[in-house]
C-alpha cells in the first residue's frame, strides 16, 4: 500500500497542503495523513502515518523538507520505517529506499537540505544583526507585557493563573512573570 504524508508548518499554508494531498493522491496513494504542524514539535500525524505502515507498504512524501528538519531526524524516521519493513520515496527527488542507490541519495540529499537551512538560519541571524546595527530592527513586539493590567486585575479578582492566560491569550509562564514582577514592584 502508498501512504502519504502531507505537511504543512502553519494553518496559514492551506494551499501548500493541499498541493501536497493533489499531488500524493496522482501518484497512487491511496491514504494520506495530513497536519498542519512545526517539524520541530510533536507531530501526531507523522506517528499515526507511520504506526499505520505495515510490511511492505511505502511511504511516500512531495518533498523531503516536509518530513524532517535535519539528517538526525530524517534517518530516525527512516530507521523506524525500515524496522517495520517499509520503505520511502520521495517525489520531488526521485528518491526511493527500496534500492541501495536511493539509500544513498537520501543520506546524501539529507546532509546537503541540513546544510542549506543552517546557511538560510545564519543569513537571517547576519540581516537582523545589521538591522539592529541601523536602528531599523526593533524585533517582535512582547504581547504577553502589554497585558500587564489586565493581568493583575483578574489575578486580583481571585482567577486562576491558566484561566487569565486562556482569557488573555498569554502563556501560563507569562502570567507567572507578570505577577511576580508585580509582586516585586509592589514590595519596592
């Protein structure tokens, strides 16, 4: 049997994921699993694809970037698909496991994809760095500072620290900083 997988880093990139579907679906497979999640986090439907793949089957994906984010995890999730005896292919490259060549071309296309997003990371790091020199760099705005009052105000009607957040839409870590700096000004 083909599965695909399809995915996608934000809900914004619907397009993109359906790209994918369209494009998995003309090359025969017959079920695909789909999410809309960062390479960096969980990915429940990358386990789920993958708990579903039995002897046999192959796994299939567009590109190799939307299955992972560095050669490490790229060879765990082949290693864990080799271990329940399915292969990969992969079809923007041309790439299939199931032959000594496409192992090779795998290794070698996961090593040089690796290669290229740290380049991208550091010529970002080298743009923001000059944009700060200039003044013209100011960074993301703190949104969870900005709810300060609003934080003490429900903090001090009695509400609980996860419902404040879930309110305000702040992370539980930011309203503890919030209160505590309230805190501290408060005993200064």
């Amino acid at each position: 049997m083909l599965i695909g997988y399809a995915r996608t880093s934000t809900t914004d990139q619907l397009a993109g994921l359906e790209a994918q579907e369209r494009d998995l679906c003309a090359a025969g497979v017959q079920k695909v699993f789909a999410e809309q999640t960062s390479a960096v986090g969980k990915r429940p439907g990358l386990d789920a694809a993958i708990d579903f793949a039995r002897e046999g089957d192959v796994f299939v994906v567009t590109r190799l970037d939307r299955l992972a984010r560095s050669v490490a995890d790229l060879l765990k999730t082949v290693e864990a698909l080799a271990k329940k005896g399915v292969t990969l292919r992969i079809l923007a490259m041309g790439v299939d496991t199931a032959t000594p060549t496409g192992k090779l071309m795998l290794s070698v296309l996961g090593a040089v994809a690796e290669f290229e997003r740290a380049i991208m990371l550091e010529r970002q790091r080298e743009g923001i760095a000059k944009a700060k020199a200039k003044g013209r760099y100011q960074g993301r705005k703190p949104t969870a500072r900005a709810k300060s009052a609003a934080v003490l105000s429900l903090a001090a009607q009695g509400r609980k620290r996860d419902d404040i957040a879930k309110e305000l839409g702040i992370g539980v870590a930011s309203v503890y900083r919030i209160l505590a700096a309230g805190a501290a000004e408060g005993r200064a």
